[in-house]
C-alpha cells in the first residue's frame, strides 16, 4: 500500500445537505483522526487511497444533482483562525 497523502473531497448539492452522508462515508474507510472538516462542503482526508478510489465511493452515495470532486495535493497555503495548521502539518506537509 502507498504512502498516505492528502486529499480534499468537495461535495454539494442543490436539493440537499451532503456533508455528514460525506463525511459517514469516509469514515467507513478513514479513521476520524484522519479527517478534517472545511465548512459544509469539503473534507481533507488524510489517507493511501487515490482520489478515483474516493470518488468511486462517495459517487455511489449521491444522488443525480449531486456533485462530487476529490483532488490530491502535495503543497497547501491557507490563512486564518479556521484553518487547522497543525493537523495538515502533522501530516507531512
């Protein structure tokens, strides 16, 4: 298995609130520690699966007019008393 790398996991929908069926979801694979909510809508996930993997999952949860989008990235910035700089730099970046 690859290393862990991280992973945001955008999800919205026009007829209904996805983030905890999001984020319930990802739990089913990825440890709690390993998950850190953005608002509403995304999730940094911390883990070796591939964002097709991710995608995968989660596609099979939504429903038509739902949305989708899982990126991998390697570099980060961020700003702000929101932003949990400590957890993503625990994490190796």
């Amino acid at each position: 298995m690859s290393e862990p790398t991280l992973k945001v996991v955008v999800a919205w929908s026009e007829q209904r609130n996805l983030c905890s069926l999001v984020r319930d979801a990802l739990r089913e694979t990825v440890p709690e520690g390993e998950l850190l909510a953005l608002g509403d809508d995304a999730t940094v996930v911390h883990t070796s699966e591939t964002a097709a993997a991710l995608r995968d999952r989660l596609r099979d949860r939504v429903l038509d007019g739902d949305h989708v989008f899982v990126a991998e990235f390697e570099t980060w910035s961020g700003h702000g008393a929101g932003i949990d700089a400590a957890w993503l730099l625990a994490r190796g970046h």
